[in-house]
C-alpha cells in the first residue's frame, strides 16, 4: 500500500493506489458480564457481523490520532471486526532511529482491537518505501541484517497479537516486465524477500505471512503473474508463505477487471488464503462493490476484505469519496450493496449438529422464541449470540458439541449439566439479548438452540 500522508513521490499513472487474539477481549466479557463483542450484536445487519457469518471479517484501516473521534470510533465499532494500521506499524512509525523502537501509536490501536474482540493484520514489516531516513542511507549487508533486525523485532513486540503480517510491501515493478521493483532492499540480493519471510516465521510463527502488493488484480498482467511465479516458488520450496493479498485501489486507471476472480481463484490454488487488503473505489460504485464481495464469497480461501479508511474523508484519496461512508458518517449505496452481497453469500458448511441434547427440558409456565446468530470468529473461537422474542422472564437452553467449550458468557445467568455441553441460560435484567463465546477445539459445528420457556 503506497504511503497515505503524501510523502510518496512515485508516478501516479496508474494510481494504486490463527492467531490467539481473543484473549484480553474474552477476559473483558468475563469481568463484565456485559460487553458484547462486534458482529454479535447484530449479526447480518453490520458488515463484520454479515462477513463473519461467512466464516471471513471485515476490516478497515484505522489511525490512531483518530480514535479519539466519536462518528469514527462509533462507526469502527460498530461495522467492523477486524482492522489494519494504516501508518502506524511501517519502517519509519516503528523504528525512527536505528535500534531505537517505538510502538505506542500501534500499540493504542491494537489494544483498542482486542479489547472489542476484532482482529489485527500487520502492516507492514519490510517496504521500500517510508523508510526512516538512517535506513534510506543505508546499503549492501548492513541494510539486509538491519532490515531483517526490524522484522524480528517487530513481530516479536507483537507476536499472538496479529492474526495476519504483510511480511514484503510491493516488491514488483509496475509495467509489463514482470520484474522486482529497483529499490534498496532488491539491490542487498534477489533472495531478500524469502529472507523476510523465514525472518518473520521465527519471530511469530502463529501469524499467517503474507505478500501484499497494487495492480496485481487483473490475471493478465505481468505484474500479477510475476507474484504468481514468486508465490508457486515458495509453496515448492517450503518457504513459509500462507498468504497474498491484492491491495484493490480501483479507479479509471486501474479499474476492477472481469477476471478478478480468477485471480483470487489462482492464487487460492496454490495453497495460500488471499485477501482484499486495501480496498476502495473510486466514485465508491455500489455495482463494483458488489463485485468485489461476490468474487471474495465464490472463493473459499477468501479469507476477508478490509477497506483502506472508513469515511470519505479519511481516505488517502478523499477526492474520489471511495468509501462506504461519507464525511459526516452516513452509510452510501455502496454501503448497502456490500450488505447486502454478505447476506446473499452461503454460510461456510459445518459439521452435522449435536446427536444429544438436553435430557429435560427446564420447566416452564410457557413458550418463547429463541434465536441464535453467528458472531465473530477468531483461529480458536466463535461466538453466537441469541435473542429471545415473547418473553422477558425466560430459560434458554443451548448445545454445543464436543470437544467444543463455553468460555465466557453476558447478558445472562448460566449453568451446565452433567457434560459441560448443555448451557441453561436464565434471564438476570440485562435484556432479551445473551450470548457467548465458545471455544472450538477443531470443531466448528454451530451451537444448537433446544429450547425456550417462561417463567
């Protein structure tokens, strides 16, 4: 992703423009009891709820010194679940003077992720580009072993954090020669990218790696195959790559082209998940849009798609209102046609529900309505929330299925029966809303509701 503070002075011809995250989040909604997480309060009708829903996310872009602005922040927690640091985890933010690290601004937006459940993707650990000036100076072996210093460092800091690294930033050149793009990094030695990546690996070895690049969308291209070719190499050579993502800067320039998903697919075939990484869309098209969500759905290994801002006016090119909110925060056309391609899309498939249920239902003086909604979904965990119509003094019973765990709860009083797979949950004030969090343990059948009654 090219730099958005417009300190990148490259052509603009063609403008580009399992992780165990939930911890701290699991640990609020158990100190609480009431905190519920993105996506689960309501699921099909928010953009990360609906993607989670398909077993992917949907991100945005954040900045820190945005956090403190209320429309931003209400509009980030409420649609999103998952998000990127748009400048504050590059070469420059991290590692201003050689050696000397500094992680608050990324840190403040990590934390603030965790804290409502949303994951992170990692951007970016080595790029050309918004370089700190002692690393500009440098060259040969000193700027590899520096280079390779940063990632180490940097991962590390934030290693269980980060679901997801942008390992290499736009190594390509742009054009028809398929080449590496002529930069400081190139020049150390061809294998400079691979060294990233095994660099990467020590330091997080739970974090998927990824290739992230621009006008790698369209399959013809040079550029595009030539990061195909990159790709195909490492998976045969055992080099440690589980990802690409294609950046989607869509314009007149570089519009979005009809083999769009056949780039996703292609990529998908060689055994690595591909995401949307920085998408937005000049004139913020609702057609395109929904296109883009299509293509992401039909393909398997699609794992998510984060837009590059949130509002219009956050976007590094506000000019063209390529987002799916405006300035004063209103969703857009684009916005509903998004919506609605996530609602269209088929659910991921599961495993057959629970053979068992609960031996006896719990007494009650009358029937009631409980429904059960896809929440967030993490590498480990998922959770459902349920919302109970016809009754405000109720019992709910649900099952999940083993090996599966509740681990947290809110909105509700608990207990269990004999097996640990059978949750009653009683009404405590809170509302006709409860849900939870379960954790998989490699099984990701969907949790059952068997009965409800009033008291």
């Amino acid at each position: 992703m090219i730099e958005r503070c417009h300190r990148d002075t490259r052509p603009r011809s063609r403008p580009r423009l399992h992780a165990a995250l939930a911890v701290a989040a699991v640990g609020l909604l158990a100190a609480t009891g009431a905190t519920v997480l993105p996506g689960a309060a309501s699921a099909g009708t928010t953009l990360g709820a609906s993607a989670a829903e398909r077993g992917r996310y949907f991100g945005a872009a954040v900045a820190a010194n945005k956090l403190s602005d209320n429309t931003y922040v209400t509009i980030l927690n409420r649609e999103f679940n998952s998000v990127t640091p748009e400048n504050e985890m590059k070469i420059d933010a991290t590692e201003p003077q050689q050696g000397q690290f500094t992680f608050a601004n990324a840190d403040r937006i990590v934390s603030h992720a965790r804290s409502r459940g949303m994951s992170v993707r990692g951007h970016t650990l080595a790029w050309h580009s918004q370089q700190p000036g002692w690393m500009q100076n440098m060259s040969g072996s000193a700027l590899r072993q520096a280079m390779l210093n940063h990632v180490t460092q940097v991962a590390t800091h934030f290693r269980g954090q980060v679901v997801a690294w942008d390992v290499v930033n736009e190594a390509f050149a742009d054009g028809s020669s398929g080449a590496r793009r002529d930069s400081n990094l190139q020049r150390t030695g061809n294998d400079w990218i691979e060294a990233a990546f095994r660099a990467a690996r020590a330091a997080d070895p739970d974090a998927k790696l990824c290739y992230n690049d621009y006008n790698t969308d369209d399959w013809s291209h040079a550029k595009t195959q030539a990061v195909y070719a990159m790709v195909r190499d490492f998976k045969q050579r055992g080099v440690p790559i589980d990802c690409v993502g294609l950046q989607s800067h869509f314009n007149s320039g570089s519009p979005y082209p009809g083999n769009y998903r056949t780039t996703l697919s292609s990529f998908a075939a060689l055994g690595v998940d591909v995401q949307i990484t920085e998408l937005d869309i000049a004139g913020a098209s609702p057609t395109t849009y929904r296109n883009v969500v299509n293509d992401c759905l039909a393909v398997a290994r699609c794992t998510g798609i984060t837009v590059w801002g949130i509002r219009d006016s956050d976007s590094w090119r506000a000019s063209d209102t390529p987002l799916l909110f405006d300035n004063s925060g209103n969703r857009k056309p684009a916005y509903d046609a998004v919506l609605a391609a996530l609602n269209n899309g088929t659910p991921p498939p599961t495993t057959p529900p629970p053979t068992t249920g609960p031996t006896t239902p719990p007494p009650g003086g009358g029937s009631c309505t409980a429904t059960l909604h896809d929440g967030t979904r993490w590498g480990d965990r998922f959770n459902s929330e349920v919302t109970v119509s016809g009754a405000t003094n109720w019992t709910v019973v649900v099952a999940v299925t083993p090996p599966q765990k509740v681990s947290a709860t809110w909105n509700g009083t608990p207990s269990w029966d004999s097996s640990g797979n059978v949750m009653t949950m009683r009404s405590n004030g809170s509302g006709n809303v409860f849900g939870f969090t379960t954790m998989a343990n490699g099984n990701w059948t969907r949790p059952q509701v068997y009965s409800c009654t009033t008291s």
